[in-house]
C-alpha cells in the first residue's frame, strides 16, 4: 500500500488489525478504525519527524507507536476531534522529548554500539540520507523540531501548538534553523 | 509603497504564511520577491531530504498490533509478550530451566559487574575514583593550560607537567613543571624515610635548589595543581544540566565524551559558572584523557584545559630511590635548609638566610 505522505508501507492497515483477536480493551472498534486512518493518514510523517529528532530508527518507531496509543485513549476518552494532526505532532514532539532528556542522562553500555559508534566512513561513501540525518543531529533540538515539523507540512499555527512557541516567532526561528542547517551541511561538507 | 520584508516575514511569504499586505509587496518588489525564492528553495531543499527518510517496512504491523491490543502498549520500552509454552513443555522446560540456570550462572553472572548503563555523571564519578589509584607509583606526564580568575592567578600559565607518586609511601613523590620549550620552571621532590625535600625554582635564567631536611613523621601534603582543578571542573560538570554523553571509537580505544555545549552566559551569580565544558574519558579504565572547559569565578573568566601525554603505573618495589631525585644542572645554587609544612614560607626563609650569609664578611 501507499501511505498518504506517498511512502510504500508494508501491509494495509485494517488487515493488519482484522487478522488480530477482537480485543476486550475499553476502546471500541469504531475507535481503533479511526486512530488506525489517522496512522495511514499521518504515520509515515510522524515517523519522519521522529526520525529527524531521534538518533535511531528504532527510537523513532517507539514514538510513532507511543503516539498513536495515546491516541487511542484519547479517542476513547472522548477527546477533541479537532485538528488531530497537530495533536498528534504536539504528543509526539514531546514524547521526542522526553527521549532526547533520558539519552543525555542515560548511554546505554550494548554490544551493538561498538557497531554504531565506529569511525564514520568518508563522506563521500556515505548514504545522502545518513548524511542529512547526521548534518540535522547537529543543530539544537528547537531547531530540529521547528525544520521537521515544517517539512511536514504544519501550518505556523499547528507547529507554535506542537512546539509550545507563540505564532509570532515561528517564522523567524524557522529562518534561523535553516540558515543554521545550511551553515552546518556547508560545514560537514568541508570536513 | 510599502517597506520591504525582514527575514522572519521573507520566511512567511516563503512558506505562505505572509499577511495580504505583504504578499502584495513581494509581488511588486524584485528584490523581496528574490528573498521569497531562496528562501523558498532551502526549505523545499530540506523537505525534500525529510521526504527521503523511509518509514521502516514493519512499522504499520507494530502499530496496528499496538492498536488492536487488549491493553495497547507504547514503545519498546514496556516489556513485550513472551509465547506461552506449549503444552508438553513440561520436562522439557524443566530441564530447560535447569540448563538455563546453569548457563546464567556461567555466562551471565560474570558480566553482572559490569554496568549496563552509565550516565554521564556516572562516568565522570568513575573518572575521579580512578584519578588517584590505589596503590603502586605513578607516572603522570601532561599538558595544562590554565587561565584563571584573579584571586588564583598566580597558578595561571601554560606548562607541561611530569609527575611520579608513591601511592605506597604518603609523601613520597617528584613533580617537574616545565615551560612550553621544555625548560624546568620549577620542581619539587620529597623523600621522607631520607628525611629530604629538594625544591627547584629558576629565575633569570639561575636555577636555584633548596634542599630541606625533613621530619620523616611530617611528609608534605601533596597539592597536585591540575587535580585540584580537573576535580573541580568536573564536580561543576557533574551537577550541571544539558551534559551530553557519546561514546567514539578513535581506533587506540573507546572514548566517552562528556560535553557541556555552549551556554549563553545567564548573568547568573553563582560563584562558578561552567558555560562550556568537555571531557574525554578512556573506556577501558575511566581516566580522563583530556577535558577543557570555560566559565566564570565571581563574574571572572577562567579555563582550563588538561591533556594526558602517558600515565603508568608500576609496583613501588620496581621503582628505585633516584627516580624520585630532581637531577641539577652543575650550575645550579644549591641552599641547604631546615624544612616545615610552609615550603613557600622554607623558600623564602633559605633565600634570605643566604643572602645574609653573603653579605657578612
């Protein structure tokens, strides 16, 4: 399937979820059928946007399945309809968050980072996303948020809501964060 | 005609959010309208990088089984599902068990020692323990630049440090301060089964050698300077908020870094302010390799920056008397003099007992 942002996701939503046990939970199918959409909706943008924050993948798919869990309470409990994807970017951005606060307190001592964390190839040899990836972890997490929420497609209203900033000043941060990322990716460039 | 557009409203105007107003003046401006076209490019530059980053093919499995769940589950932090085990697992998990159990306390046990997870100010924490050790004498060879607020300034300078303690014999140890060039500022050495410290300080271009016969029960209090202020950088570090911590791979080893970034200056009044600060730190026995950092002291300015040329450390009975002698140059002065616990307070008494000797006939 496709998903909504036109990036090629593995197996339909619904037929993921019909093929599973009809849960006893407290949300209703209706329910599920609605977070679901909204996954197929805006799943493959929240995942980019974690991505951006996040130094790996796998952090990244835990904020996209946190948020939309926390979704489906809302729904359930019968929250605001209105504006979801902002909701849905705001949870995420401070789930992000929280991430980026627990990984300055906490480095996990894995067999795995020896991997990770040899002497990066050249650059030239390097895939241009890692690359990109790379060039955005060195700019500050206000920065990082403001530029992916962007490139996502919010509005300055729905990127103040999610970035807890006021209306007013997103547009003269957003110009400074990409001037900040031009200035970084010239500099890597000259590395 | 109205006035043309700052770099936030260029921004806008880029990204669609400009007034009315200011959308009429772009179209009408060739030079905003330019603005308007750069500024549109970085932006679908960086979109169009994001759009690049693939979602991970198993990514709507996982979500659509955290949905469906009975009590829906967030990220992988909560502890996943076990399978249950089949029905004529019984014996077998039993002996399952009783070999996992013996494999846990064969392979697993062991490695219990060894911390899973370390915070940055766990690391740093490990760094001090380790600066002293416990026993065997030490060979410390380093480079310390200090720049230092005024009430400390006399410490301040650029010197290369080479330093040997007895771990086993408190008060037993050499320390030699050189200038960038390799010339001897000063030294100081201490003996006390000999009963002897030997102090060495040059001026004008004399060295002068002050041997103080000791109270072998009173050593010295050793002051190792750039201890004195590593350790204070980083109790600073370990309280401060925002620490990073990575871990590298430099091809002689495996490094933790510890960094402070850059912190605007808060005009805070604290008495010590670190506004930047970074540490390197061996990750095979937590000794700091190099570590910089600046602040202030009571609205003054300092740095400091350290870094670790070669350390050894042997077993005392391996390390003859002599390694710990300063060796003189021939035209060195030699005073001979009572020693206390003042040395500063020794120079100077020696220095004057000499002079008055001079002068008599």
């Amino acid at each position: 399937m496709t998903g909504a942002a036109g990036i090629a996701l593995d197996t339909p939503v619904k037929a993921v979820a019909k093929d599973l046990t009809t849960p006893a939970g407290r949300a209703t199918r209706d329910v599920r059928d609605e977070a679901l959409e909204l996954f197929e909706a805006h799943g493959a943008s929240l995942f980019r946007f974690a991505r951006l924050m996040l130094r790996t993948p796998a952090d990244a798919e835990d904020v996209v399945q946190t948020t939309f869990v926390r979704l489906l309470d809302h729904l359930a409990r019968g929250g605001l309809r209105s504006n979801l994807k902002a909701w849905l970017f705001a949870v995420a951005a401070n789930l992000c968050r929280d991430q980026l606060r627990a990984r300055r307190r906490w480095l996990g001592l894995l067999p795995e980072h020896d991997q990770l964390l040899t002497t990066p190839p050249a650059l030239e040899s390097r895939d241009p996303v890692e690359l990109f990836l790379a060039v955005v972890r060195t700019l500050a997490p206000r920065d990082r948020v403001l530029l992916a929420l962007k490139a996502q497609g919010l509005s300055y209203r729905e990127i103040a809501a999610a970035a807890g900033l006021r209306e007013n000043s997103v547009g003269r941060l957003l110009a400074r964060a990409l001037a900040r990322w031009e200035r970084a990716r010239a500099a890597m460039s000259h590395t | 005609m109205s006035r043309c557009l700052n770099e936030a409203r260029i921004r806008a105007a880029a990204d669609g959010e400009a007034t009315e107003i200011e959308q009429r003046h772009v179209e009408g401006c060739a030079e905003c309208s330019a603005r308007v076209t750069a500024a549109d490019g970085a932006g679908r530059e960086f979109a169009a990088m994001v759009s690049r980053v693939e979602p991970p093919a198993n990514l709507t499995t996982r979500v659509a089984r955290a949905l469906a769940a009975d009590h829906p589950r967030a990220g992988a932090t909560t502890l996943r599902d076990f399978p249950s085990p089949r029905w004529g697992g019984r014996v077998l998990a039993t002996a399952g068990l009783v070999a996992a159990a013996v494999l846990a306390v064969v392979f697993l046990l062991p490695p219990l020692d060894a911390p899973r997870t370390l915070s940055a100010a766990q690391i740093l924490d490990r760094s001090l323990r380790t600066m002293t050790p416990a026993s065997g004498t030490e060979l410390r060879e380093f480079d310390l630049e200090l720049r230092l607020p005024r009430v400390v300034a006399n410490h301040a300078g650029t010197y290369r440090i080479e330093q040997l303690v007895d771990h086993d014999a408190p008060g037993r140890y050499r320390i030699v301060r050189y200038s960038p060039d390799g010339t001897v500022l000063s030294a100081i050495s201490e003996e006390p089964a000999e009963g002897r410290r030997t102090a060495v300080v040059r001026a004008d271009g004399q060295t002068f050698a002050f041997r103080f016969t000791i109270d072998p029960g009173q050593p010295l209090g050793l002051r190792e300077l750039e201890r004195d202020h590593v350790e204070a950088v980083i109790r600073l570090l370990q309280a401060a908020a925002g620490q990073t911590v990575s871990e590298v791979d430099t091809g002689r080893g495996r490094r933790y870094v510890v960094e402070l970034p850059q912190v605007a200056d808060t005009g805070a009044s604290g008495f010590w302010e670190l506004s930047r600060a970074r540490v390197v730190v061996d990750a095979a026995d937590f000794q700091i390799l190099e570590l910089t950092a600046s602040g202030s002291y009571m609205s003054d300015p300092f740095s400091v920056s350290f870094r670790l040329r070669r350390r050894t450390v042997r077993p005392s009975t391996e390390v003859s008397a002599d390694q710990f002698q300063i060796p003189l140059d021939p035209d060195a002065i030699v005073i001979e003099a009572p020693g206390t616990q003042d040395v500063g307070q020794d120079l100077l008494a020696g220095a004057l007992r000499e002079l008055v000797r001079s002068k008599r006939p």
